[in-house]
C-alpha cells in the first residue's frame, strides 16, 4: 500500500478520498488515450483531454480490493465472546467487475455465521465483501471467497452466503436480458444441515424492520 497515495480534496463540506498510484495511474492513461484513438474518438477534444486519466484513477478504485488483506479485515476486530447463535448481515450492496467483460455487476449479498468462541465487528463482514468483491471477478468465486476467508479466520460453527446481482454483459451486450438476476450460494459447516440452511434463507427473505 505504499505506493499509493491518499488525496483528500474538500468538495461542498465533505473530503473526497481517493486512492490510487501515480506511476500506475500515469501508464493506464497513455493506454487509454491509445484506446480512445482506436475506437475513432479524438483524444485531444475538450471533453477527453482528461477521460484518460479519470478512467485510469476509476479503474484503480474499482479493483483496489487486490491491496486488501480480508483476513487482516476480520482479525482487526476479532473478540472472544460466548455466543452461539446465527448472524446474519444481509443486503450488502456489492459492486463489481466481470473478468470476462470488464463490465460491472452489482447487487447484494447476505451472509452468515454461528460463532464457536469468537465474533467480529458486523462492519468487518462488508468490508470482506468488498475487498473481494472490488477485483476483476465472477459471482461464483467470489460466493466462495468469502465463505472460505470467514470459516479459515473465525472458525465459525458454519458460515452461509448467498449473492444476488444483476450482470451488464447479459444487460447490454450478448443476450441482452435486462431482468435477468444471477443468485449463488455457499455454505459450510452447520449451514450444510438442511434445517439451519432453511432458517438462514427464510431470514434473509424476510423484512424485520
């Protein structure tokens, strides 16, 4: 993470952060203007003199979860404590990209865990969301990674995760289904025996408050 700078910018009462590498930054601009010249665009015209750079800055954000460590993520907030009923955080916005495409996908994820001796802070569930989900991906893997990141660190009685999103390379390239909504799970422990997955699905369909 050293390479990369924090750059604080106050705009309308609150600070703008945005992470990204200078050096990197620079190379994909130059890809990017290249890019811009072969799809016959003009590079040099006034609204895209700075598209270059702008995608380049875009990019690093969108893919910034490859300089996050989702086992540091839980282990920063990592507690002892006696409980041994499900959690669930559902309805975390998730925001992606399609390794195939380069196209985002985006929707939610539902995720779940009975504790065997310790919890972690709720906030750290979607951060692990995002730190896999902000990588070029697809919803199969990523379903996975995060399962497997959360029972190798918190060695859970079980941990459940259920993804629901909607794909732009079906949307608005290919077969072009714009309605269509792609839903992955994976379960592991506990969750595997068909009465805890049942009540785990049947909470996350429900709206409690």
């Amino acid at each position: 993470m050293s390479d990369y700078n924090f750059d604080p910018t106050e705009q309308e009462g609150f600070a703008k952060i945005e992470l990204y590498n200078e050096s990197v930054t620079k190379a994909l601009s130059e890809h990017y203007e290249w890019i811009l010249g072969l799809i016959g665009e003009n590079p040099t015209r006034e609204g895209l003199q700075k598209t270059p750079e702008r995608v380049a800055k875009a990019l690093q954000f969108l893919t910034h979860g490859y300089h996050l460590n989702p086992e540091e993520i839980l282990n920063s907030a990592k507690f002892q404590e006696n409980y041994r009923q499900m959690v669930i955080v559902k309805n975390i916005e998730i925001y992606s990209m399609c390794e195939h495409h380069m196209l985002p996908f985006f929707g939610k994820a539902h995720v779940a865990y009975i504790p065997n001796g310790y919890i972690t802070g709720l906030s750290k569930i979607a951060r692990v969301v995002d730190a896999f989900a902000r990588r070029l991906q697809v919803q199969e893997r990523l379903t996975t990674q995060i399962k497997e990141c959360i029972q190798k660190t918190l060695n859970p009685l079980g941990v459940a995760v259920v993804i629901e999103a909607q794909h732009l390379c079906m949307m608005i390239r290919g077969i072009q289904k714009q309605n269509s909504v792609t839903t992955t799970s994976d379960f592991s422990g506990v969750f595997l025996k068909e009465p805890t997955r049942s009540e785990f699905l049947h909470l996350i369909s429900q709206k409690l408050h």
